[in-house]
C-alpha cells in the first residue's frame, strides 16, 4: 500500500528545521567564543600581564 500526498512540504519543512537548528549551532558556538575571548581579556587585564605586554611593546 503506497501512501499518497504531497511530500514537498514535509520536505522543505525538514530542511528548514535543519538549516534553523545549524544556523542556531553556529551562532552559539559563535556567542560561546566571544563570551571566552571576553573572559580571557578581562582575566588578563586582572593580573597585571597587560602592563607588563604594553611595556615590551613601548
């Protein structure tokens, strides 16, 4: 027995869910690295090694 129906809109519906939960991965992953590059300045800027990184480039 052979199901029949529109398949087209059951398949743009399973690409647009892949495309949105892909773009979803790239954009935290995105967030993710902004988030640790922020961390790491702020870490930096604590300890005293960005006085010592402007002083050997003075």
């Amino acid at each position: 027995m052979r199901i029949k129906g529109n398949w087209n809109i059951l398949k743009i519906f399973i690409s647009g869910l892949t495309t949105a939960i892909f773009i979803n991965y790239l954009f935290a992953g995105f967030v993710d690295v902004v988030i640790n590059i922020d961390s790491l300045l702020t870490w930096l800027q604590n300890s005293g090694i960005d006085r010592m990184i402007k002083q050997m480039f003075k």
